[in-house]
C-alpha cells in the first residue's frame, strides 16, 4: 500500500470553541482538544453514554454542522470543506454498528472506501487490488477477501470497516466505540491491529468503553462530561484518577 499523506500545520486535530445544541439542549459548550503531530499517538476518548463524544466525531467528520467553534485538521480549516473531501485530505472513521454492503462481497466492500476517498484515480486494478489485499491481510482477513458481509460474524464485520478505511491511507483514524459487541479474542485481535497502526505513525482517536482496549493502545486519555473534557492525562493517570474513577470507570478499574 502506498505511504500516508504528509502532514502540515502545528496539529493533528485542533478544535477551539466547539458548541452543538439540539432543541435548545447543550451537548459540547466552549469544547477545547488538541493533539500534536507525534509518530505515535493514540488517544482515548471516555465518558458516559451523552457526554457528546460521538457527536464530536460527527462534527469533525462534518456529518453535523458546528453551532460555533473551529475545527482544524493538519492545520486546515475543516469546517469550510464539504465531507466528501476529509478521506482524500486524510481524514479517516468507522461507525459504531459497521456499515457495510450486506450482500457484496469482505473484498469489494474494502474496494468501496478507495472510490470513496479518490484514491483509485490514475490505479489500474492490478494495484488496487493489491493495495486491498494489504490491508485485509493487515487486518487478518486476507482469506476472507470473497465471502459475503452477511456471512460474518460480527467482530469480522467491525475489522472490515477498518480495512475499507485503510485503503484511503488516513493520517488520522477516529474509531467509534470498535469494541462494541466484539469477543475478548475478537478485542485482543483488534488491539494488536490498532497497535501496529498508531506504530505504523498513524494518529488514533477512539471512542471506548472497554479499558482493556485502552490500556492496549492508547497513550492518552480524555474523559468528557456534559459536553467538556474533565480529565487529560495518561493512561496510567487515567487509572488513578479519583475523577475518572467516580465518573466513568466505577468497577472497571478494580479489574
């Protein structure tokens, strides 16, 4: 598969002043992130179901519209682009429940997400093809490069949405809640996925509810609540954390 794009600005993802209210409820007020270029980040998103994480990826990735704020990614302004062009500027996401052409095929599933993000402009199919079978080896589904969407299992399904991602050649991943559903070996494969990309200098930002996942993967840890982030620390300081223990993790931590 061909490199990742090159990076340009101070930032991975800046967002300053981030506001979303639906039907006069506030769901991120004055919202504040950054992550700094780095050739091997992950951060983890936590908060309870409502804090608004996943309605900050949908803003990021312009499926919902700003109330006010900015939001930049690689130093460009996202919010003046169409979503149609965050994958070719290296923007990349999967969605909670995959979603996935049921009765096509693991490989032309995948071959979607390169039409998705332009990049099988000028390819002829040979390369494409070859690019496709990369990362479904890299996400371990090589052998099922043939067989129907509607014929997998569920955590199969969830790597396959990642695969779709990866031939676009994102910069930057936003993963929401991939756990979800999966087994614990279907979630130990994932980590080791996940893994080789942020070391790959892939920048991950994952919304997770299962800390084995976290502990895995990710460096950094954000907890929102009520729309803001009120903890950013390390995963370890996560752990200690007396705020993340009474407003988020409660009986996870002791496991």
């Amino acid at each position: 598969m061909n490199g990742m794009r090159e990076i340009t600005g101070s930032h991975v993802l800046k967002i300053s002043g981030l506001c979303k209210s639906f039907g006069g409820l506030n769901v991120l007020s004055d919202f504040e992130l950054e992550i700094p270029h780095s050739k091997d980040m992950a951060v983890a998103m936590l908060g309870q179901n409502g804090a608004g994480k996943t309605t900050l990826v949908n803003l990021i990735t312009r499926i919902l519209s700003v109330d006010a704020g900015a939001i930049e990614v690689y130093g460009n302004d996202v919010l003046s682009l169409p979503a149609r062009a965050l994958a070719p500027m290296g923007i990349g996401r999967t969605f909670q429940s995959p979603r996935l052409l049921l009765d096509d095929t693991v490989l032309d599933n995948v071959l979607l997400g390169a039409v998705a993000a332009g990049t099988w402009r000028g390819q002829v199919r040979r390369a494409l093809l070859a690019d496709a079978g990369e990362v479904l080896e890299s996400v371990g589904l090589a052998a099922q490069a043939g067989r129907t969407i509607r014929s997998l299992p569920f955590g199969s399904r969830k790597l396959v949405e990642v695969a779709r991602v990866l031939i676009s050649r994102p910069r930057i991943l936003l993963l929401d809640e991939p756990a979800a559903g999966l087994s614990q070996v279907e979630e130990e494969h994932l980590a080791d996925v996940l893994l080789q990309l942020r070391r790959s200098g892939m920048t991950l930002l994952l919304i997770e509810h299962r800390m084995m996942l976290v502990k895995a993967v990710a460096q950094r840890v954000v907890m929102m609540a009520s729309g803001k982030i009120v903890f950013d620390g390390t995963v370890s300081e996560a752990l200690a954390s007396s705020v993340v223990k009474e407003g988020y993790l409660g009986s996870q931590v002791a496991g």
